[in-house]
C-alpha cells in the first residue's frame, strides 16, 4: 500500500514536470512574447493538452472511503476528479470590479463519488453556491464550482479551494497577479556576421508595456554586454539598450539576454552572432633596417592595409597572444607581491607602514591591469604605438632603430587589430655599426733594432665613421710588448680626424719579435690592432789592433800596452772589461816591491794558497761608451808564473751578454839565471 507521503510527492512531482502556470513560465525561461500573451489575458485557465495535464497532489481518506460499498476502478496513484483549469489565475484587473471563473472537476471513475468543495472564508474571493456542500459527480461526467474573485487593490493574491472525495482530498491553487511591468524586448537579438575583436552594437528601442513601473537588472554573457545593467522605466516610457558583440574569437556564439524584474520574473532573449576575420594585413612580415652606427638612429616604414568596411583598431604588442600577456602580467604581479612581502619584513610591527605599502601595491596592481602592454623596446621602437585605420585606407607605421651596441639585432612585434583573430607578427631585423677607427698601417716592420736602445716611431689611427671613437690601449702581456709605449695610451678621435700615436721601442732583450697591441674602442665588439715586428739586434765593437803582444816579459817586471775599443752603435753601451784565463787570487807582486820585502815569501808556490795571482790589470775595466764613441785601455801583465801566455781581453757588455768580444792576447815568460836570493822563480802548474 502506498503511503500518504509517498503518493503526495509523486503527484507534486508530476505537477511541477508537466503544469507551468504563467508565473512560473516567467521564473524559468519566458521569451517576451510569451510573456506579453499572458499578460493580454484577463482570467487565465491553463488546459493544455490533457496527456500533459496531471492533477494536484490527492491525499487518501480511507475513514471516508468505508462509507461507499462501491468499488472504484481508478488506480491507487491516479486522481480520481480531475480539476479543469488546476490553477485559478486571475490577471489584468481592476480593483472593484467582480469577476467570475469556473472551475470543472470532472469524475474519471467508473463509479459516482460525492465531493465536497470548501473555500476558506476571505474578503476577495466567494464561492457560488452552498460552501462545504457534497456534490455527487456521476461516472464520465462533471460538476462546476464557480469562484467568484473582487479585488480590493491592483496587487497580488494567493487562496486554495479544497475539494475533498471519500477517499482522497487535493487543492486547486488560486493567484490573482496584480500590476506587472513588461519590457518588449524581442524573442530573439541575431547579430548575424560580424569582425571578430571588433565591437558591433545594436540599439533596442524598449519600452514598458506593462502597467506598473519596472525595476529591472539586465544580464548577458560574454562576449555579449548590455547598457543599462539596471534601472527604473515607467509605465508607457521607452528606454534605448544597446546590446553590445564584442568576439574574441572566430566561430559562433549565442548566449541570453535575461530581464530580472524586481518581482521575480524573468524574460529571455536569445542572442547569437557570428565572429568572422576580415581582409586586414601588414604589406610586409619582415622590415630589414639599414646599417646604423650606434648612438645615430635609421627609420623605416610598414604599412597596415585595411580593406574591410570597419574603422579597424590597432595596438602594438611585444606579445603574440593574449595568454601570454596574461601570463607577463601575472609574472609582474608576483613580483611586486615579492617585493612587498620583503618590504615588511623590514618593519612588520609599524602598522601605519604596512597600511602604506598595501595601498602602494594595490595602486600597482591596478597600473598593471590597466596596462594595455603596448611594444616598448630601447632599440626598436614604432610609432604610431596605438591608432585607428579607416575603412579602405592604409596606414604608415614608422620603425626607429637605435643600436646600442655593434651587432645584430632581432625582433619580434604583434599588431594586435579589430578584425583577425591572430596577431599579425612583423619581424625587424638591424645592425649597430661601432666607432671605425683604424690604424694607416696594419703592420709595422722596423729594422736596425738595437738592444739597450731608445727606437722611436708613429702611427696614425684615423676615424672614417660618422661618430666619435674613444680608445684605450689594452695593456701588453709578453715581456717584449713590455718594451714599448705608446703615447697617447687613451683619446677620443671625433668623426673624419687623425690622432698621431707615438711608440717607443727600448728593447732589453735579443732575436726576432712579433707583437700584436689592441686598443680597445668603446663600442665596438673588436679592438683595433696594431702588429710590429722586427728583430732586435746586439751592439758592435771593434778593436784598433787585431791582438796584443806582450811579447818576452820577465818575471815581476810589469809590462804594460795600450789598446783602443770602438763602440760602432748608435747607443751608449756600458762595458765590463776582463782577461779570461787570469787567476783569481791575490794581484801579482812586482819585483821592486819584493825586493823591499826581504822577508816576503810570496813569489814561493807554497805561500800563494790554493788560487793563482791576478797577473793583468785593465784600466779602466768597467766603462759606458758612447754611441760611435770609443775608449782607450791599458792592459798591465806582471808575470808571477812561468808560463806562455795565450789569454783574451773579453768586452762583457751590461744587459746585453757576456764575452760579446774578445781580443787576443799573447806573452812569454823569460827567466833569470836565478832569485835575488839564488832561488829560481816558481813555475807555473801549466807552463
């Protein structure tokens, strides 16, 4: 057996799939003109289609249903009197006037059943006839209850008739609608084909076909807009909307367009509208700007047809699409958050500053989404950067280029317009030229390259570009670079002049070189170089006698010839002047000197030491000669050995080498029958 609750919600149910009653076709989706055909009508009885028709929710009486010995044939979970109309709906009254509906309640059983109808007592709506009166409704037939309704105002009213049978009761709902405003908008708003990211507008005349003031909201959604979203429009008065297309995309839309009136009801207008590309393009996707040197600027042109029948709105961004716009600036946006995070950690405590930087960081979040992030580049820049195009007119975008540095530049820009989908891409290309200073020369080869000497020469770096050159010499590595200098080191060459460069050569070391110098030029990716080579050559010397002879000498008897060294170079050379193979112990003693030494012992081998006496004196032995300038020399030989004497006089020049020139030097001892004292004279080791 079904229960009371579960029979209840299946006839509610029912109800509310199949029976709409007007207020409720306002509250879900009402287009206008049905709204309108409702309101022309005065008593609305909502029939329908009776397969659509179910009837309110009946409750069984099973204390009343004891009291037939009938059988009814109707099932369990259907109605047994059907209610026709099953809402009363009173509409477009006026207040004191009588009006009168009926309602049929007819008997879908097979067997007659008696029925009582009762209205609850009220000052607007009566029944005609007996109230809480049985009425025997015969199998297939019907009886009539007729209510009677007078309005006191022009508003809203809500009553139930109840009508009860042996063995179920249910309710016919009673609403008379007051004063109901209408806006007649129409059913359906196509905007048919239109340029996509271009905003099309249609302008609805409306007005208030109602007969009460509306106060309504205005609703829709992207990428359609309406103008005004609320307002108040008296009865009779008409108000100008405009609905606005505003596609971000190709393809189809369609959306609603929904009155909300301030007494629940809700009209729909269908909008749809199509998003198409239009015939818009640049004359060009890549612009090629001539060579420029830095700090100067060059200019190109790009042009931008609009052959469509639309003022068509341009912008230029850095960005080809707007998800990566919107990417960039939420990038931007954590990044200020970052930044005042930090700056709160500084001084969490100060509440006044932390209310400061959270207004700052709202003021700059606002910035970033207010800023349309329009192309901005230091080296590229196009302006117009923003601008309108007239209908079949072209217009001419200037590109400035403005190279920092000497190299090559690329970039990407979008221009981002009224009619295509797709940014159209524009790719510039540049080339910074730096300062062209260059050297007269790109080599420098010197001859006659002296050690120890001072060499001077001059190179010319000469500007043959339109902006000034500042160089710097970068400073050499190798220990020959170390020899040169180079005055000036560092300058500023204006445009078309010369800068003379004085070098200084003063070599310390021999052989052949090779040096590369840069000087580095602000501005340019390559220094200007500069290579000198050469070979760096000894100093010559030439004696005025091929050797010295000292010929016989005689043991203690000093012996002394002259000489004279000629420095033919063109430096001053300074000289160490010894004889290679003298000894290196003590001088040699001569033998007026050891005669007045009676006890002298040292001409014996055995009173010398281990080393062998120094037996040649040079004055002077060291010297500096100058260039092409010569020196005399006394070479003194006083023999303490017995020996022949194949020696030479080696010339040791400062800072260049050793033994850079040797003069031969000959001499033979010649002894005595004996000593002044009867001994013989030592002889030397190697004699």
């Amino acid at each position: 057996m079904v229960s009371k609750e579960q029979l209840g919600m299946s006839l509610l149910s029912a109800v509310q799939e199949r029976l709409i009653s007007p207020g409720q076709r306002w509250k879900s989706h009402c287009f206008p003109s049905v709204a309108w055909a409702d309101a022309l009508t005065q008593s609305l009885y909502f029939t329908g289609d009776q397969s659509r028709m179910f009837l309110p929710a009946a409750e069984p009486l099973p204390a009343l249903s004891c009291l037939f010995l009938q059988v009814s044939a109707a099932g369990p979970k259907q109605s047994i009197l059907l209610p026709c109309p099953p809402e009363v709906v009173f509409q477009n009254y006026t207040p004191g006037e009588v009006y009168e509906v009926p309602v049929v309640l007819r008997n879908r059983d097979k067997v007659p059943h008696l029925v009582k109808v009762t209205l609850e007592s009220s000052l607007y709506f009566q029944l005609v006839g007996p109230n809480d009166a049985f009425r025997k409704v015969p199998p297939g037939l019907f009886t009539t209850v007729r209510i009677v309704f007078t309005p006191g105002q022009n508003k809203d009213y809500f009553h139930r008739l109840l009508c009860i049978t042996e063995m179920e009761e249910f309710i016919v709902p009673i609403r008379a609608i007051g004063t109901r405003a209408l806006l007649d908008f129409p059913d359906q708003l196509d905007f048919s084909q239109c340029p996509v990211k271009y905003s099309t507008e249609k302008t609805l005349l409306v007005r208030n076909t109602g007969n009460r003031e509306a106060h309504y909201q205005l609703s829709t959604q992207s990428p359609f807009s309406v103008i005004p979203a609320m307002g108040t429009l008296g009865v009779g008065d008409s108000m100008q909307v405009t609905v606005e297309f505003l596609p971000l995309r190709t393809g189809d839309f369609s959306a609603s367009l929904v009155v909300h009136y301030d007494t629940g009801e809700n009209t729909h207008t269908s909008l749809l509208g199509r998003a198409v590309d239009l015939h818009i393009k640049l004359d060009r996707n890549t612009v090629t700007l001539e060579e420029t040197y830095i700090t100067l600027s060059n200019r190109a042109t790009v042009l931008i047809h609009n052959l469509s029948d639309i003022t068509a709105c341009f912008q230029w961004k850095a960005v080809g699409t707007q998800g990566e716009e919107d990417q960039l600036k939420l990038r931007w946006k954590k990044d200020e958050l970052s930044d005042f995070l930090k700056e709160c950690e500084v001084d969490i405590t100060g509440q006044e500053r932390f209310a400061l930087l959270t207004r700052s960081l709202q003021s700059e979040r606002a910035k970033v989404r207010e800023d349309a992030m329009l192309f901005c580049n230091d080296i590229f820049s196009l302006e117009p950067k923003e601008g309108e195009i007239r209908p079949h007119c072209s217009a001419e975008i200037s590109v400035f280029f403005k190279p920092q540095e000497a190299r090559v530049y690329k970039q990407a820009v979008y221009c981002d317009i009224s009619g295509r989908e797709n940014r159209l891409p524009l790719h510039l290309t540049g080339e910074g030229l730096g300062p062209q200073l260059r050297f007269s020369f790109e080599e420098l080869h010197v001859v006659g390259v002296l050690v120890r000497a001072t060499h001077r020469y001059e190179a010319t770096l000469f500007n043959k570009g339109p902006i000034k050159a500042p160089f710097s010499l970068l400073p050499p590595t190798t220990a020959m670079g170390s020899c040169f200098t180079f005055l000036p080191q560092e300058g500023i060459v204006a445009p078309g002049s010369l800068q003379a460069i004085q070098i200084f050569f003063c070599p310390t070391m021999l052989g052949e070189f090779q040096e590369e110098f840069r000087f580095h030029v602000t501005g340019s990716p390559k220094p200007v170089t500069l290579t000198i080579r050469g070979c760096v050559k000894g100093p010559t010397f030439h004696f005025n006698v091929p050797a010295l002879h000292f010929g016989d000498v005689s043991f203690g008897f000093p012996h002394t010839l002259e000489c004279r060294l000629f420095n033919t170079s063109l430096a001053h050379m300074a000289v160490n002047l010894r004889i290679a193979g003298d000894g290196s112990g003590e001088l040699s003693v001569d033998s007026f000197t050891q005669m007045q030494r009676d006890s002298n012992q040292s001409w014996r081998k055995e009173a010398r030491g281990p080393l062998e006496p120094r037996e040649f004196a040079i004055k002077p032995s060291t010297t500096v000669i100058r260039a092409l300038g010569w020196q005399d020399l006394k070479i003194t030989l006083c023999s303490n050995t017995v020996r022949e004497y194949k020696l030479e006089l080696v010339v040791d020049v400062v800072g260049v080498g050793n033994r850079w020139l040797a003069l031969p030097l000959t001499a033979r001892y010649q002894g005595f029958p004996c000593s002044p004292h009867g001994e013989m004279p030592p002889s030397h080791s190697q004699a």
